[in-house]
C-alpha cells in the first residue's frame, strides 16, 4: 500500500483555484484539500451548481482527489473569525447550512470526506450547554451526509470546545457512533494537544480514521509549520497510517503559508516522499 498525498487550498489564498490544481499536480501531488471559501469555492455566492461543476471537471482532468475542509475563517462573518460555530450563542443555524452546503458540494465533487469541528464555546455556557449544541447541530449534517452517502469527518481542534480525540469518542459515544461519522487527524495537534505523539493517536483511531492533515508544530503551541521546524516525527506517524491501512488523503494544512504556496508545497512533498519511504523501509526491516 502506498501513501497518497494531497495539499490544502487553504495554504494557496493568492492563487486561483485552476491554478493551484496545475501547481498541486505538476508536483506530483494525488489530491486536494478544498476548503469552501472565497477565494476559490464560496459556497454562499450565486451560480453554486455552475461552479462546482467548474471545480470537479478541473481536479478530473489531473487525476486528483478531493476532500472537503470547512475550516473558513470569514465566509460566514466578516467581523469574527470562524463564526458563528455549532456551539455558539445565535446563529448556529448557518454555521449547520454551511455544512450542510458542503455535503452536497462533496457528494457533487465525489470527495472522500467532509472534514468539520465544533468551534469555541462562549463564555458562560456550561459544558453541558455545549454538548446540547453540538450534538444537535451534528445530528443534523449527519442526516444529509446520510442521505447522500457522503464521510463526514469531526476534527478536534485546540482551544475549541471538542479539542482532542477523547472529546470527539465522546461526541461519537454520544450520537450513537454513527457510521457516517469517522474522525480527522491533524498530526500537528496531536503534538500540540494530546497526551500521546501522533503516531500513537493514528493507532488509537485506528480504522475510524476519515481524513488526515500533516503539519509540523511543538508541544502547547497552535502554529501549523513546516515539517522538520517541530517535533512530528514524520516517518513513524506514516509508519502508522500505514498500519491502520488509511486510504484517505493525507493532506498538508499550512493556512498561513500563502505568500511561497508553490516552494512549500514542493518542500512538503520531499518530506512527505522521504518519510514514507523511511516508514516502508522500517516496516520491511521489522518483517525480517
């Protein structure tokens, strides 16, 4: 089995979407990580069906796959980033169409999953509160993606509501463990935020793994860097995602690394290729 490969249009705010799926596929990438915003697939602006059409005839004619990311920062509210969320005070109802949207997008652009997350409670509402909220608003993305057999999967993110993977075995356990249901990995915050290294938190998912986001970060800060700037160990998270038999795209997520897009991703490719070779040859090695 081998690995595949894709990179965030979060990381290429400065290109145009066609352009991007040139750069993404010249260099050899499989896939692509959409996330639905302005720059290049707003799902509030007119003509949605035109344009996502546009967007899945450009990824087939590279061969690339896609998965849906949903990690906007101002599509919703030019004031206040990420919001408002499935956790928040008003307007929850639009944070549940966005998703929704997004569902419908990945089933018409054939995406292997729907990545999402919670969002950060306000001040004030109990735990409980929050968990009323998000179950809700999940229960409902669920019911479309259940309707249009489309993978949602949750992400835990730090300083939200639901930051690592026992919050979102918590929201799963909660829901009933819903099949429609897997989870994302980000490895970067499994070693900004869980108690074990990203290798570890591959094999604890384990076969519930939807979707995964490579970055490189230290212990307790949130900064999504290059790989070989932290303390991901890169060869022996792979060597994990191996393990567990993923299939999915695994996605490089640098939102803040727009400004040299097309050198980074290059970079991320090296080091991917490279750690996943290293992971084959340990794996070999211990077969012997």
């Amino acid at each position: 089995m081998s690995l595949r490969f894709g990179y965030g249009t979060n990381g290429f705010a400065g290109h145009r979407f066609e352009d991007i799926v040139t750069v993404l596929a010249d260099l050899g990438y499989h896939g692509v990580a959409l996330t639905l915003d302005q720059p290049h697939l707003d799902p509030f602006a007119p003509d949605l069906a035109r344009r996502t059409d546009a967007v899945r005839r450009r990824l087939e004619s590279r061969g690339l796959a896609v998965v849906v990311e949903t990690g906007a920062r101002y599509v919703m509210n030019p004031w206040h980033k990420h919001e408002p969320t499935l956790v928040s005070d008003t307007d929850r109802e639009r944070r549940i169409e966005y998703l929704r949207r997004a569902v419908r997008i990945a089933e018409e652009l054939g995406a292997e999953a729907v990545s999402f997350w919670s969002g950060t409670l306000p001040e004030g509402v109990s735990a409980q509160q929050g968990w009323d909220r998000l179950t809700s608003g999940v229960t409902d993305v669920l019911d479309e993606a259940e309707r249009r057999d489309v993978r949602c999967a949750f992400e835990p993110e730090p300083g939200m509501f639901v930051d690592t993977l026992a919050g979102v075995a918590e929201l799963r356990r909660m829901l009933g463990h819903p099949s429609h249901l897997a989870v994302t990995v980000d490895i970067g915050h499994c070693v900004c935020n869980e108690p074990a290294p990203p290798q570890d938190c591959v094999h604890q998912v384990g076969h519930l793994l939807g979707n995964v986001q490579a970055d490189d970060m230290r212990p307790g800060v949130h900064e999504h860097l290059e790989f070989g700037d932290g303390d991901v160990d890169l060869p022996a998270t792979l060597g994990a995602l191996l393990d567990v038999d993923y299939h999915g795209l695994v996605s490089v997520e640098l939102p803040r690394h727009s400004h040299a897009a097309p050198a980074v991703a290059a970079r991320s490719l090296e080091a991917l290729r490279v750690a996943a070779e290293r992971a084959r040859t340990t794996a070999t090695e211990a077969n012997r």
